[in-house]
C-alpha cells in the first residue's frame, strides 16, 4: 500500500548525498592545497639539487684543468718525440676511421708538410678550445700555424673561428674547393676535404671532426698511427712495427728469443723482411730436417 510523501530510506539517501557533496568539496580543497604542499617540496629538493649540481660544475672544472696542467709536460715531450717521425700527423689523421676520407688527393701533398697537432683547452674546460696544426715552411701558403678555434661555453652562443690562409701564388686549394668536391662525389667519396672543414664555420655544434681531433688522435695518436702499418706513407720500418705491437701483447717476453731478434712469427726480425731468400732458406732447413 502506497503513502504519499519519500519515504525515510530515500530521506536518508538525500541527506547522505547533501552531506557528502559538502564534504567532496572541502575534500578537493585539502587535496589541492596537499598537491601544492608536494610541489613545493619537490620543488625544494630540486633546489637542493641544483645547487649540488652547481658546485660539482665548479669542482669538476677545477679538477679537469689540474690535470690538464699535468698532462701537458708529457704533451710537450711527445711532441718532441712525434717530430723525428716524419708525417706522423698525417698518417695518424688517414688511418682514423672518422677521418681517413677527409684529406684529398690534391691536399696530401700540402699536409705532407704539418709537423705538429696540438690541441688546447681554454682555463675554463667548458667554454672551448683550440686545435692548432703547426707547420714546416711549404711552398703552398705562408702561415706558420692554422688555429681553428670553438667557443662552445654553455652560457654564450657557440661559435668557431679559423685563420685566414694566406696561399701562395697558384697553391690556393680553397680555390679548387669545388673542382675537388666535385671530383669525389663523382668517386662516391664524402662531400668534404680538409681545408673545407678548416674555413667552415658555420655550425660548430655539428662539428664530428673536431671533436674526434680533440678527444681521440689528441689524447692517443699511437694507436692509430700503429694500426696503419707500413701504409702508403713509410712512416715506420716492418721491424719497428712489429716491436711496437709486441708491447701491447701481455705475452711479448714469451715471444721474444734470447738473442733479441723476435720469434719466427717475426719472420727472424733481422730487417731483411723484403728478401725472400731466408723465407726459402728456411724451408730448405725444414725439408732436410
């Protein structure tokens, strides 16, 4: 039997939500200013962080020119060194992988002349540094050293910078820039030769070749200037090369003979490697053995 007017259960319901709406609201407003509260906390470790962050920046960079400081006495002894091998700088630069297609045909005549690589760091680390290729007096250009050097510092807009080659009469490569470019994309070579790079300035950020100069050839040039070998340049003796690999080889004292001439992988070290009459002397002593 119906009654006129809700009924209790429904009076309940509406007084439930009436009260419950009150209290979502006052609900969203604890949790707001909670999502606010937690903001800010992160906030505050952020700082925290950032000003860690700060002080190991400094620290690293003092850290980075001490040991720049001691590593430079050991530079300019190997520079000294590396001078009594002619082309050594070259050799290493077309035996890198990253840049063995950059120096062209026509330009290795002129680079057969650059006597030292030197790679400098400005006193703050991060703001840039300078690669500098010092060379013998050549008939090509008059400048005794080319600098190409980046400001790459996070506080200022990178840039780089190269001198102005000053080419002799009829040797200005620059001019044939083109004719060579031309010539290896037809080959299938890269689009860029040694002295383009050296006078392109425009996007220092992309500059692959500098840092491969600046952190590879710089900081170990043996390694690829021994993975070249004899090459197309002669830089190093076959008896010499196979000494200075043997130094790498943790078993170099096992391979060695008594009387210092290397074993018989070493084909006798005796530094007649190009005649072959002991190779077949050897083979007459096997087959009457």
């Amino acid at each position: 039997m119906s009654t006129s007017g809700p009924s209790s259960s429904r009076i309940r319901r509406v007084e439930e939500d009436t009260n419950g709406g009150a209290g979502s609201d006052d609900d969203d407003q604890q949790d707001s200013q909670e999502y606010l509260k937690t903001l800010s906390d992160i906030k505050e470790c952020q700082k925290g962080l950032d000003e860690l962050n700060e002080m190991a920046s400094s620290e690293i960079i003092q850290v980075r020119n001490t040991y720049n400081n001691l590593r430079k006495p050991y530079y300019d002894k190997r520079a000294l060194v590396i001078e009594k091998i002619p082309m050594f700088w070259l050799n290493a630069i077309v035996t890198h992988p990253r840049t063995s297609g950059l120096i062209d045909v026509m330009e290795k005549d002129c680079l057969h002349f650059l006597k030292k690589l030197e790679v400098e760091h400005f006193e703050n680390t991060d703001e840039g540094f300078r690669i500098k290729f010092i060379f013998d007096e050549n008939p090509f250009f008059e400048n005794a050293e080319l600098i190409k050097e980046y400001h790459v510092g996070p506080n200022v807009e990178s840039t780089s910078t190269s001198t102005t080659i000053k080419w002799e009469e009829n040797m200005d490569l620059s001019k044939k820039q083109q004719q060579i470019l031309e010539a290896r994309r037809k080959r299938g070579q890269k689009k860029m030769t040694f002295f383009s790079w050296f006078s392109d300035n425009v996007d220092p950020i992309a500059d692959d070749v500098a840092d491969v100069i600046k952190d590879e050839l710089w900081t170990n040039p043996l390694f690829d200037y021994r993975t070249s070998g004899i090459g197309d340049y002669g830089a190093l003796e076959e008896e010499e090369a196979n000494m200075m690999t043997e130094e790498d080889d943790d078993r170099a004292g096992e391979r060695v003979n008594d009387d210092g001439t290397g074993d018989e992988e070493d084909d006798g070290g005796t530094g007649d490697e190009e005649d072959d009459d002991g190779a077949w002397d050897k083979v007459e002593d096997d087959e009457e053995g």
